[in-house]
C-alpha cells in the first residue's frame, strides 16, 4: 500500500514527451474535480483537459485554476456540456469527440448519484442510480474505445477509470438487472422519505456492475489499462446526500480529504500500463489480470439480452 508521500512522489515523476489527451467525465465537482486539478498539476498544465459535466460555472472556475505552460505545444483545457443521466446526449458528445480528436490517453468517470431513499427513472426510462453509477459509464467507454486504442497503437499510455466502490460488489439477481420491479414495489408516499428498497439496490449493485464493466473491456481489449477503484468515503457533498441522516453525524471520523483522495486515485491512474484492476482507496491492488489475448463473449444469452436493452 502506497503512503501518501509515495503517492505524490509517483504522481510528480509522470512525464510524458508528449500531450496527454485527458477526459474526466464528473470532473467539474468531487472526486473528478480534485482529480483534473492534480492532474493539471502534475503536467503544469501541458494537457488537452476535458472537464464533462451540467455545470459550466463549476467548470470555469476549475479551468481558470489550472497551470498555463509558457509554450503553445497542442495543450489545451475546455468543458463539455453533457447530461449524463442521457444517454442518447452521452452518444452525442462521444460522437463529436471521435469527429476532432485523434486519440485519447486517460478516461475517468466519476459522475454519480448517492441516496438510499429516492429511487427514480431518467427520462429514457432507466433506473436514476444505475443511469449515473453504470450505464452512462459504459456507454462513455464504448463510445470512446476507438480514441482509446489509437492512443495505444501510438505507442502511449491509455488507461479508462471508473471510480466507484471496487470489490464492494453484492450478489445480483439477473430477473431485475434495471431494478424495474424494486422501483414498482417502493411505497410512493414515502418516497424520498424513507429508505428505499430499489434506491439501496441501486447503490449495492453498481459496485459489481463496475467490476463486471472493466473486466469485459479489459478482457476485450489487453493491450489497454481498464480500472474500476473505491475511493473511499469522501469529504464531498455527495457523501452526505448518501449518507443522509443515519451517517452524516459521524462521517467526521471516517472521511477523506478530496484533495488526498485524488492523489491516490490519480497515483492509480498514472501507474497501470495494461490489465484488468480492481484497487482500494489507498490505490492498493485489490484484483488484477492482465489478458494475453482477446476474449470473446457469447452476448446471445439471456442476460445480455436483458442488459443490451437499456443501452441501445
């Protein structure tokens, strides 16, 4: 497990001989806030930074903090506008990305939604929680692997991270992937009330979605770093809306640091070259496997035909 000052140390020894490409979808807030800020730090500002995000007010003020290099050599910092609670709005920022981008180094998905008590569907119909938490997240991955490949084929370090709660993962019931009969069976007087049972659902079940996530793309593609890490619980504003009433009065004593968070989940970012890796909050590998060769799935069973639908 990596000290802080090990993490740091690690993080200050990144430097690349070229422009890395960056994309922090969430990054105008929270953990990907911190996470494009130290990034942006550690490269003194010689990076083509996309923040991706609803809040462009947020976003410039995070830009305006980052380091300016003296020489105009490609680096670059903008913000995106993308709802990612959308997924068609989702297919339509990646589908522009691929038209003006030649490649891209670093994919990190952040973006998420945190509450036992309110359980909801996006305007596409799907659950709230699992919009944000899983499948927006694949659909980014998907939509921008190609970008991500041609970054490896330069011959240049690519990795795609989604930060969520690795190996926290609870057992999943294939009858309800979307969590469709959870939300029928919540009590709709008391929704947003009292705790959920298809808003818990939701948060227990996309730590193993995520897993699931990284270890399909990964399997898929060997030669690209795919990462799915826990940060931990956080000191951001997304903590207390998760942990509500019932942890809010103690989350003093357990809490990180945003800005410590993100040196260790940027230490994890930086560090993998290619593989399947599963890492605790402290960037210590939890899980890891690096694949020798493609794999391929039969996505004619039933379960991924229940899955397809709600991406397609």
């Amino acid at each position: 497990m990596p000290t802080l000052a090990e993490a740091k140390s690690s993080n200050e020894s990144y430097t690349p001989n070229y422009v890395p490409v960056a994309i922090f979808a969430g990054g105008t807030s929270g953990i990907g806030q911190a996470m494009a800020e130290a990034f942006a730090r550690y490269t003194r500002g010689r990076a083509h930074i996309i923040l991706i995000g609803r809040n462009a007010d947020s976003a410039g003020r995070v830009i305006s903090g980052f380091p300016i290099p003296e020489q105009e050599d490609g680096w670059r910092h903008e913000f995106i506008a993308c709802d990612a609670t959308r997924m068609r709005e989702i297919r339509a920022t990646c589908a522009a990305l691929r038209a003006r981008l030649s490649h891209i180094n670093f994919l990190v998905l952040s973006a998420g939604f945190n509450s036992f008590a309110t359980s909801k569907e996006t305007s596409e119909g799907l659950d709230y929680h699992l919009a944000l938490r899983y499948y927006s997240r694949y659909v980014y991955i998907n939509e921008l692997l190609p970008l991500l490949v041609k970054a490896h084929e330069r011959g240049q370090q690519t990795h795609a991270m989604t930060i969520m709660g690795a190996g926290l993962g609870v057992p999943i019931s294939t009858d309800d992937i979307g969590l469709d009969k959870a939300r029928a069976q919540t009590i709709k007087p008391l929704k947003g009330v009292m705790l959920s049972f298809a808003a818990m659902k939701g948060m227990g079940y996309s730590p193993g979605y995520n897993d699931a996530l990284v270890a399909y793309f990964a399997c898929r593609n060997p030669g690209i770093a795919f990462t799915h890490v826990h940060p931990g619980f956080v000191k951001t504003s997304g903590l207390h809306t998760d942990a509500g009433w019932l942890l809010s009065p103690i989350s003093w004593l357990y809490e990180l640091v945003m800005e410590i968070c993100a040196e260790y989940m940027l230490q994890a970012l930086l560090d993998a070259k290619r593989g399947l890796f599963l890492r605790s909050p402290t960037a210590n590998i939890i899980s890891t496997h690096v694949f020798d060769a493609p794999v391929d799935f039969d996505l004619g069973c039933s379960t991924a035909h229940k899955t397809v639908r709600f991406l397609a």
